[in-house]
C-alpha cells in the first residue's frame, strides 16, 4: 500500500540540550520558584525540585519532538511504485535526463501503470461477478435474510428467500441452499404428479446470516486495513502541497575526508510535476483506494457463513497491497537504495524548534496539567478522530449496499428486491467506476425477464 510517510530522520535529531530521550539539565537550570506549576497534586511530591523541573522540562520536550515527528516531515514511501513514480522523476530531474537515471524514471512509471491495470482489473472482475454474473444464477442480495434468527418465529427477517421461516437446522450457505432447490425442483419436473409430496419430504431449508453483528464487524476491519492506504494518499498530497513550487535539486554531493557523500533529498519540484503527480498518481491512487472500499463492502456483505466473512475480511486487502509486491518484485536494488537513502523534506525551521527555553517548556507542560472534567480539550482527546472517519466511511458504503440492493417489507424486514435478467454479461465501463455512487450508472436489467422475487409469506 504506497503512501508517504511523516517522520523524523535521524540525522534531522536534534542533539545537545534538545536531544529527545535522556534529558540532563545540567548545574545551570532556572529556579523553579516564581514558575506557574501545575494546579492538580504535585506527582513528584517525593522528588527534588531539580528532579520535578528535569521531568515536566522532558515531557514538554517530548510531545513537541513527537508532534515534529508525526507532521513535521514528510518522505517517500521507499517500498511502493506510488513513491517511485513520484520520486524518479525528480531525481532524473535534477541529473538533468541522463540516458541511466531517464531509464530509471521510465521503469517507474512502467510499474505504475502496470500496477493500475492489475488493481483495476481485478477490481471490475469482482464486480462484474458480484452485479452481473451472480443474477445470472438468480441469487439475490443477502439483505438481513436471519439477521434476527434468534428472534424468530416471530421477529423480523424470519423468512428466508424461499419463503419459509428461517431456522438454525435449515440455515444454508448460498451454494449449498441452491443446489437443494435445484434437486427439489428437478425432482418436480421429473415427476410432475407427485410434486405435493415432493414438498412435503424434500426441505431444501433457507439461505441466510449465520451472524449479523459479525458481518458488520467485519466491514469494519475491512476499512480498518484499507485505512494506511488512504492515509498514504493523504501524506502524498501533504507533500505534493508543502514542498517549493520551483525546480529544486533531489540529489546533492558534499566532499569529506573520505571523498565525499552523495544525499537524496525530497525537494521543490516545479508546477507542471505536481500537476503530473496529482493527476497520473495521486487521484488513480485515491480512486483505487474507493473503488476498492464499496467493492470489499459488497462483497463481504454478500458473504453468508462465518469463516468466510472472516477470512474475506483480510483477504480483499491483498489488491492494495498489489503495489509494494510489484515494487519488491521489478524494481532494481539500484532503485530500492535511492528510495530507502532518500532524506525527508522538513516542513518547520530548525532553529524555531530550537528555541524554546527550558522554562518556557516547564511553563507550558504547566499549562497543559490544568484541566478539569468539562475541559473541551479533554473531550477532543477521547474521540479519535480517525476511528470517527472509519466509522463514517464503513456506515456510508453499509448505507449504500441496502439502498441500492434492499426494500423494506410490512413485517419490519429487509429482503432483496427483485432480481432482473441482466441485458449483457459485460459490465459497461461507466457502470465500474461510478459504482462507488449511490444508483449512479446501474447495470442494465431486462425487467420484464424476473429470476426471482421474494415470495409471499
């Protein structure tokens, strides 16, 4: 899954009397009195003044080093073609198009494209067979056909698509409840007189959930994995904004004693490559990232049994990763060095980070000690705001599948509408990309050839 990732290089640490781990304040530290200490219990109650000064000083010092560390660079992900389509370029840039590093940059992209195409087509395949070639064999959408199963007989959702009351004994996955109606309507056909005691004999039982809450369970660890790749696309628009609009040199050479030291380095890059990597890498990026998110839902909302909702879950999470195996598996080491060697581009000032004194890092872990109960800052810290996103993106596609595939009956359930013959076994390509879209581009139904509807109760 490429992605940028935001974090400090060891050569950016600062040293000294800004070192983040073992902090040493030395003979020379201010007097604490006169200082605004914290309002709740003094926690260092059995230490000395130097000891209780020395810990607030390294708090303060810490969190602004690991906020630094969270936002304050950003790098290319050295292990996926995301990165190297964004970082070849330049580095062929700055060696002003030399046939070898040209070559380098061209291999790049190749990999990129090929790496669009694989996801891309993998993608359309899954939903082609979750929209199109599944309705050939009359299969309905799962809907919450024994979501409540433990509620019936007379709950909601205790009929299943056969019309009969779902029951545990007589609960089948869609395979194995199809070929029991097959065998129970073939033996209709052959012996036509004796169909009423054909359905009185052969039960070919209910298709149905084996467990509700797993199934939405498991849409959200499906998003939960998907979520570094997103995140991997925010960092790469994070860096795409921040660095210089301007031609700037990604490679350097400094002489020492030992002859000198080439460094790579994230730099500016002029306007028409940031327009190139917005359009060719980040948004086909992103756009993957959706498309694979209403697809996986889909399909894991479709899945009926237990062990196959769980397994689903991580599993789908193998097209996105499509992009660090084409990396590991076509790119030279020659690349793979540049890219893990490459120096992270620094969105701060290092002398303002600097800057701070050690009383007025004592003063302002002071300030950050007072709260209370009705604090809103408090309260901002108990919801992380990714798990709300998560949260949001799995309802949205969770909403979108029943909008779509579902219709309420008078007892309070939801069964699947009707299922129409397809006009086509291809998916028109329109239809692919807008499926992430609510009723945006529908695949074509011929509506008056019904391969099944929910029968009356």
């Amino acid at each position: 899954m490429g992605s940028l990732l935001c974090h400090l290089p060891p050569q950016h640490a600062h040293h000294d009397d800004h070192h983040f781990g073992v902090y040493d304040v030395g003979p020379h530290v201010p007097a604490v009195n006169g200082i605004a200490g914290p309002k709740r219990p003094n926690a260092f109650a059995d230490q000395s003044e130097h000891e209780h000064f020395n810990a607030h000083v390294a708090a303060a010092k810490a969190m602004t080093f690991l906020r630094r560390r969270e936002g304050g660079y950003c790098s290319i992900d050295p292990y996926s073609v995301y990165g190297a389509a964004v970082a070849l370029p330049q580095i062929a840039r700055t060696a002003d198009w030399s046939l070898r590093y040209t070559g380098v940059f061209v291999k790049g992209y190749v990999s990129l494209i090929l790496n669009l195409l694989l996801q891309g087509f993998l993608l359309y395949m899954l939903s082609k067979e979750e929209r199109i070639m599944s309705k050939y064999a009359g299969r309905m959408s799962l809907c919450d056909f024994g979501a409540q199963m433990y509620t019936c007989p007379d709950g909601d959702n205790c009929v299943g698509p056969g019309g009969s009351e779902i029951t545990p004994e007589r609960l089948y996955s869609w395979e194995t409840w199809s070929t029991r109606v097959f065998v129970r309507d073939s033996l209709k056909l052959i012996i036509p007189e004796r169909a009423a005691e054909i359905d009185a004999h052969v039960d070919p039982g209910e298709y149905g959930l084996e467990s509700y809450y797993l199934r939405l369970t498991c849409c959200f660890i499906f998003v939960l994995g998907l979520w570094p790749d997103l995140m991997g696309s925010s960092d790469m628009f994070h860096l795409i904004y921040h660095v210089p609009t301007k031609a700037m040199p990604w490679m350097s050479y400094q002489k020492s004693e030992d002859g000198g030291n080439v460094t790579f380095q994230v730099n500016g890059m002029p306007l028409h490559w940031k327009l190139i990597n917005v359009f060719v890498v980040l948004l086909p990026k992103v756009y993957i990232w959706f498309l694979t998110a209403d697809i996986g839902i889909v399909f894991l909302l479709e899945t009926s049994t237990i062990e196959a909702m769980i397994i689903n879950a991580v599993a789908l999470n193998f097209i996105l990763a499509m992009d660090e195996t084409l990396f590991s598996a076509l790119m030279s080491p020659m690349v793979k060095y540049m890219l893990e060697n490459i120096e992270a581009y620094a969105l701060f000032d290092h002398q303002d980070a600097t800057a701070e004194t050690d009383k007025e890092a004592f003063q302002r872990h002071a300030q950050d000690t007072s709260w209370g109960i009705k604090s809103p800052e408090l309260y901002a810290q108990l919801v992380p705001p990714r798990l709300f996103v998560m949260c949001v993106i799995t309802s949205f596609f969770i909403c979108k599948y029943y909008n779509e595939n579902c219709m309420a009956r008078p007892d309070g359930g939801l069964v699947s509408t009707p299922i129409y013959m397809p006009k086509s076994s291809q998916m028109s390509f329109l239809s692919f990309l807008c499926g992430p879209f609510p009723n945006l581009f529908p695949v074509e139904v011929a509506e008056d050839v019904t391969l099944w509807e929910m029968p009356p109760r």
